[in-house]
C-alpha cells in the first residue's frame, strides 16, 4: 500500500474551517481498498503527523478515482510525493507517535540494554561538557559572540555523535548516503 505526502493549499472538509491548513500544511494520506485516508501534518520547523486529525471517505462514495484526485479536490494538494517506506513499515530505532510505556519504546525501536547504555552514556558526557562550559562562559545573549577552545571542543563532539546517528539510520533504513 503506497502513501504520499503534499503541502496543503485550501481545506474543503465540510465543519473545518477554510482556513485549516495554515497551522496543518502538511498533509499525508492512503488508500485502501474500501478508503481513502488523510492525516494533517505540522509544517513547521519539526514535521509531524497529528493522529488526532484524521479523515476517511469510503472509496464506493467517492467520485474520485485516484488518491491523488481525492487530496487534491479536499486539500489542494500541491507538490505530491510519494513515501518511501510502505503503510506500517518502520525503521529500527527511529522515535514514532504512540510509544508510550517502556515496553513499547524497547520493542518499537528494537533497541538492547547495551545499545541504550551507550547511548546514555554518550549524552552524558555532552551534558556534562556543556554544564563545564557554562561555569566559564554565562550562557546569555551576551556572550553569544564569545569564542573558546572549549566551546569548539564541544560543538565537533555533538557534531560527530549527530553524524553518527545519521551514518547509523540510514545504513539500516537502506538509503544511500
């Protein structure tokens, strides 16, 4: 089952305002074989998916032949694209709504002790770093301009675990880098 995504121009939903989509501008949608599905989406500097404001239309009372037809009348879609992964399918360790107990967050980003020790571990270091760092340079707007060997020694260590990460997710998610 394949989904898309698609910047959102105008709502035509009946009971939603016209104007819906200014704070939602992001939409992403499926089909079934008896629906089609859309889900609102932040636009805004981090892209998510509001579970809460979803809508279907039963595909044998719609006179829209295709998924792309059935944005774009309901939502102005522009700019449609598909989704790389299939409906359900996840990649490992990556967060996703809805994990809420420890159980879920082990089991849904597939994750062992040791994996998640290091990972700690790895964050407290930097935490620690930058808690040594504020003893010399107040973090204030003042002093945004400051410049230390220090500061700099912590910017290439978080630049390097967030490249790491990076190398780490899209090995596994099968994606050139």
């Amino acid at each position: 089952m394949c989904a898309i995504y698609y910047k959102i121009t105008y709502t035509k939903v009946p009971g939603l305002p016209k104007n819906f989509h200014d704070d939602y501008g992001l939409g992403y949608a499926y089909e079934t074989d008896e629906y089609y599905a859309h889900f609102y989406g932040h636009n805004k500097n981090f892209y998510s998916i509001q579970a809460s404001l979803a809508l279907a239309e039963k595909k044998s009372t719609s006179q829209y032949h295709s998924l792309s037809e059935w944005v774009t009348y309901y939502f102005g879609a522009t700019d449609i694209n598909p989704i790389k992964n299939s409906i359900g399918q996840t990649i490992q360790g990556v967060w996703r709504p809805a994990l809420y107990y420890t159980n879920d967050i082990h089991q849904g980003l597939k994750t062992n002790e040791s994996e998640r020790r290091l990972s700690q571990q790895a964050l407290k270091i930097l935490l620690e770093k930058l808690d040594d760092l504020f003893l010399y340079i107040e973090p204030t707007e003042s002093s945004m301009s400051t410049y230390s060997h220090k500061t700099r020694e912590l910017l290439i260590l978080a630049c390097t675990e967030v490249e790491n990460f990076w190398m780490h997710y899209m090995q596994i998610s099968n994606n050139p880098s």
